[in-house]
C-alpha cells in the first residue's frame, strides 16, 4: 500500500491589491522575491509601490493584465501583485510572554473554525485596529493567512501575529493556567456584553460561520457573552459580532 503523501505548504504564493503589497513591504515580514504590475506607465500607487520595492533591492516587472491575472488569481488585483513567502506562524506562548515583558495586559482573538477568508479578513482588520495582540485560528478545519485574507484585510495582516493552533480547546486551558480569562460571544449567553468586565489577560472566542462555538470549546470558556439585539434578525455574522466585542474590550481597556 503506498504511502500517504504529507501536504505541505507552499513555499511562495502571490499576495495582490495594493495594501496588502505596500503593507507586506513596510512590515518585513515575509521575503519577498518580486513585484508584478499590469502596466507600462505606472499609476501613483503602483509608482509607490514600486519605489518601497526598489528602496529594499527587491526586484519589479511588468505582466499583461491576462498574466497578473492569473498569477493572483483574482480579478480583484488593483494592477499589483507580489511572489512573497507564506506569513510566519506565531506561537501563543511567545505572544504571552512579550506581553509580560512589556507588562501589558494581553488581547487574544480566538478563531473557532471560520472558514470564510472575506471573514477572517474582516476579522483581522478589526483585532488589528483594536489592538489585539494575536489572533488564533485551528490549522484544521479552519481559513489560514491566504491571499485572499490579506486583500480583504486591506494589508492589516501583515502587522497581525497569527497563531495556528493544533488544538484550540487544549490552548484555552493553557491560556487559563496563564491568568487568562476566557469569553465565549454564543446568542445563549447569559452575560450582556455590555455588563462584562473585558480587562485585565483576555481571550475573546469566536465561533464558527452558522455553528458558532462548539461544544468542548464552549465548555471550556470561563463565561458566555451575548450582543443585546433588537431587530428580527437573530444574530450578527462572525466578523460583525468579531467588530462589536473587540471594541467594547478596546473602550473598557482603553478608560481604564
């Protein structure tokens, strides 16, 4: 019987649209091998673009519109592409312990099994903006850092330490020997966002697209928080719901 083959993953991919290009080569995050434009005279972004490029030795061409089109795999490319290695992988404990270092009081974003990119982007966007110090997604089941992300991001990716988790209930419990609490946004949740005490080492949990939490994830949180609602509509989707919790943890953290 032959052996299963071990996936592995791509050395390079191409990251597109102009924010995730300009922001991957502000961040120095990943290495970057060249910039592709879809144009011969080149418009005032692509022109910045490309001077941030050659400011850092990194090599630039040009590709027809069909060419860069394909190599991004999107329509959505704005005329600029970049062949640039994967995102690293963060650790939760390296990100813990430089918060100690700092003696800041850590934001986690944890990400129970999204598997929409436009909503981990989304997502994404707003922990950065909020000041999230991570955000945490399974490596099973769940969206990675693919291009996609990084576009809809708007480039935020690039500056947000991304931690893939093995097991997400097994980092919860770890976090919680850390002095971690540990909340839960389920629509069964007793606790009105808005009552909560969001500071002080804090793991916000986000469920999944229709299922939300699940089960062993939800038992595993120290307490449920609920969004009051007031329309028809029962609930909010991952990446809104994401958006209303990490700014009332930004405010409450934020006054003090």
């Amino acid at each position: 019987m032959a052996a299963k083959r071990k996936l592995t993953q791509p050395s390079r991919e191409v990251i597109f649209g102009f924010h995730p290009v300009v922001e991957a080569l502000n961040a120095g995050r990943r290495k970057i091998q060249s910039v592709i434009v879809d144009r011969d005279t080149l418009s005032e972004r692509q022109a910045e673009a490309i001077q941030l490029a050659q400011n850092q030795g990194i090599a630039w061409n040009r590709q027809t519109p069909e060419q860069i089109r394909s190599a991004c795999g999107s329509d959505q490319h704005q005329g600029i592409g970049a062949l640039v290695s994967p995102l690293p992988n963060d650790s939760v404990e390296a990100v813990v312990a430089d918060a100690a270092a700092n003696a800041k009081d850590p934001l986690l974003v944890l990400l129970d099994g999204i598997v929409d990119p436009t909503n981990l982007g989304a997502i994404v966007r707003t922990a950065h903006c909020a000041g999230a110090d991570a955000v945490v997604v399974p490596k099973d089941r769940a969206v990675g850092p693919t291009p996609v992300v990084s576009k809809v991001s708007a480039g935020a990716l690039e500056h947000t330490r991304l931690c893939r988790v093995t097991n997400l209930a097994g980092t919860i419990q770890w976090l919680k020997k850390k002095s971690f609490w540990v909340a839960g946004l389920a629509m069964e949740g007793e606790q009105s966002l808005f009552d909560a005490d969001l500071k002080g080492p804090l793991a916000l949990v986000i469920g999944g697209e229709g299922r939300g939490l699940r089960r062993l994830v939800q038992e595993h949180c120290d307490f449920l928080l609920s969004i009051p609602l007031c329309g028809r509509v029962d609930s909010l989707n991952a990446s809104a719901a994401a958006a209303v919790v990490l700014y009332e943890a930004f405010r409450q953290r934020r006054t003090g």
